[in-house]
C-alpha cells in the first residue's frame, strides 16, 4: 500500500483539474469517481480569463477550447422591456491577455479526462469508485473509505485527500457533520441549446429581464456555414418559499410545456425566446441552490476544494473557474510546502475566507445585481438606463465582482503565473510532515 500519493475524490471540473495541475508539478495522484462511465452531460458554461490562463498553462490552448465552445464578445444586461441595462466587452476583446470562453460543460468535462488518463495514465482515473468517508491515521496520512459500483468496499491510503466529490460532498458531510441543509433561495432554472443564428455580437452572454424573472442566452459553439450556432439557453423564475423545489433534482428532464409559458412575453424585434425555446431537443429542471460557507475547508490531511468548497449560485458564471483556482492555488502552495497538511492549512488560510464571502456575492444576484438596482429604483420600466443607474455606478458595480473574483483585468494581466514553467515539487517534499 503506498501513502507517498494524493487522493482526490471525485473526477469532475475540480478533480481533473487538480489532478493534472499535481502531475505538472511531479505529484503523483489517483482520482476516484463514483459514476462507472463519463458522459458529456450539462449544457453551457463559463470559463472566465483567469482560469483560461490556468489552462493554457497546462497545456490547454485556444486550438482545444475552439473544439468545446466560443470566446465570449460581450456580457450584457438587458432589461424586461428589451432596452439595454449594460454592456461590456470581455476577454481579449476587452484587452485581457486572455479570453472568456462560453463551453459545452460536458465536453470540457470529457477534455480534461482526456488529458488526465493521456498524462498520468489510465490508472489515474479510477471509475464506478466512490470515496465515502476517511481515517486519518497516526502517523499524519490519511485513509480514503472507497465503495465499489458492485457494493464492495476498499480502503485506500495517500498522503492526503482531497474532497472534489460536489455539492453533495461525503468527504464535507464528514468533515463538517453539522452543517446546515442545502440553501434554496427561490429560483428554479430550466436549461437547454437550441441551433439558431446568435445575436447581437455574435458571440454575447445576455441576461434578460428582471431579479426574478429572466432567462440568459449565449453560443457555446462557432456557426457553421448557414449560421447556426448552438445557443445555450437558462431560463429563471423565483417562487415563494414553500414552493416544492427538491423534487426538481438535477438536470431532471421536463417538457418544455411544464415551464415555456412563463417566459411567453420576452418577445423583441431583436429575440423572440418563445420560438427559440421551441427548437430545443430537450430541457432540463435545477433547483439554483448553493451551501453556507464554512469556516475551515481543511481536517489534518483532508481538504475541500470545488463545489464541495464553496458550491455557489451560478449567478457570476464562476463556479467552474474557481475550481479550476482551487487546484491551481494548492499546487502552487505545495510547490513551497510539499503534499502535506501543513500546505492545506496555507490554501484554506488563502481562500476560505474569501471564496466564501464570493459565494454570498453570487447569492446575493453577483453581477445581476444591476438587474434588482433597476427593479428597486424605477419598477424596471424605463426610457434611458442614465436616468436610473448612471454609467459610472453601473461600470463599478461590476468592477466590484470582477475584483471580488479574481478576473478584473489590470489585476488579472499584470499578475505573475501561479505556477512557473517546469515548478516540480522536491522528493522530500511529498511525504507526509
């Protein structure tokens, strides 16, 4: 049995990712996963500029990113009577030094294992496993509780665990058995693609209508030669409390009848949703629910990282980019400390604190926050978005989030690399201390 090797639990965004950052820096790492096959499951997400940094750093450029989805143009804000609230260029078209990408998450998804069993083999990636529970053992290693998808049970040692198991996280239940439920705040999501011809830039992430009340559409793929695109589509609608939300569960399929006439009025001269929403092949119910911040992501040699972390709104289009930090941060803190607890304690000094008070930002609306100011001040009826929010508050409302989570552009560009070219952690290191 060897305990020279990390263990990470779960093999989704946070996993691999991680998973592949360890294996840049000499780390060696096994990653269990409960479901016994991948499939590119989910629809669209974001991957802000800072985590397309982290990618192209290892070793995952533009040329793979263009496979799975599309640079984002624009972000914009548009209000219920169809006039725009606001409007900002993104990634390099804004002058980043790299772009925001809209991708298929199930084929990000099916990328990043690509690249873990090409670079760390196929054994790395060990499917139909799921990590239950721990023991941390006396001399500072840690003991991972694997049960089989054919119900037998394993125990497997490592140096330390890592928690990258979701919202749903056993090695958190463990880790923090008092925490309260999972939070639903009001808001049941439908999700789908549709093929139709982008709007406005060609490439713009839009989110129209109210706090409450609105749906977001942006490409995740290039048109092709009649100019078609897959547009990924959420559409949102906030209940009252004891509105019955966990029978929705999630990525549960419905009909689009069950929900589309809710959304029968977004109809422009520029957009009409309805008839967008009736070129689905399918649509899926989430619950938007998030957890409380913790106070400590890290138990000896066990740490959280990802949606077991922080699982957050997806209201910021971040929670798939700050997985991808989590990973980048301990490989960076383990290139000074080595793969010990004393390097876990460091990144949950580094990050808890803060993602967690990002995680209330996104709770709290994140960037359609502008969408809920307009709503307070003016009903969200109005002829020109001046007279409500003036450019200047609008334009540091986002400044704000954009600080707050880490891609603000002069932040971001000027910022050294997290990890630098050929960083590998010494052999000494790696042992437990």
């Amino acid at each position: 049995m060897t305990s020279d090797r990390v263990i990470i639990a779960g093999g989704g965004i946070a996993g691999l990712s991680l998973a592949l950052t360890l294996h840049q820096i000499g780390v060696p790492c096994v990653v269990y996963e409960g479901v016994s096959e991948l499939a590119p499951l989910g629809v669209g997400i974001n991957l802000q500029p800072n985590a397309v940094r982290e990618l192209e750093d290892l070793g995952i450029g533009e040329d793979e990113l263009d496979q799975i989805g599309v640079p984002a143009r624009e972000w914009a804000l548009v209000g219920l009577n169809g006039k725009e609230i606001y409007a900002e260029t993104r990634g390099k078209f804004a002058g980043y030094n790299w772009h925001q990408y809209a991708v298929h998450r199930g084929k990000f998804h099916l990328l990043l294992a690509q690249k873990v069993r090409e670079r760390l083999g196929a054994e790395a990636l060990v499917l139909g496993r799921k990590v239950t529970g721990y023991r941390k053992e006396g001399d500072g290693t840690v003991t991972a509780l694997v049960l089989a998808d054919d119900g037998t049970r394993h125990e497997e040692r490592g140096s330390i665990l890592i928690g990258a198991d979701g919202i749903h996280s056993a090695v958190r239940a463990q880790m923090h058995p008092d925490q309260p439920p999972i939070h639903w705040g009001g808001t049941i999501m439908w999700r789908g693609t549709a093929r139709s011809v982008p709007i406005r830039t060609g490439s713009s992430f839009i989110g129209l209508g109210t706090d409450r009340h609105r749906v977001v559409l942006y490409p995740i793929s290039h048109p092709d030669a009649d100019g078609l695109a897959d547009i990924n589509w959420i559409a949102e609608q906030t209940f009252a409390t004891d509105h019955d939300w966990q029978k929705s569960g999630w990525f549960r399929p419905v009909e689009l009848q069950e929900f589309a006439r809710e959304f029968d009025s977004f109809v422009y001269d520029w957009l009409d949703l309805p008839a967008l929403l009736a070129k689905s092949d399918c649509a899926y119910e989430n619950p938007m629910i998030d957890r409380e911040p913790l106070p400590t992501w890290v138990d000896g040699a066990v740490a959280l990282i990802g949606d077991a972390a922080h699982a957050m709104y997806p209201t910021g289009s971040n929670g798939a980019t700050q997985a991808i930090i989590d990973g980048r941060v301990l490989g960076r803190i383990m290139l000074e400390r080595g793969a010990t607890p004393a390097a876990l304690r460091q990144f949950d000094d580094e990050l808890c604190g803060p993602v967690g008070q990002l995680a209330l930002r996104n709770r709290g609306a994140g960037p359609f926050g502008l969408l809920r100011m307009v709503d307070e001040r003016c009903g969200g009826q109005f002829e020109d978005i001046e007279d409500v929010i003036p450019a200047g508050e609008r334009a540091q409302f986002m400044l704000a989030y954009q600080q707050a989570a880490g891609f603000a552009k002069e932040q971001l560009n000027g910022a050294p690399r997290i990890i630098a070219d050929g960083a590998k952690v010494e052999d000494r290191a790696i042992q437990p201390a």
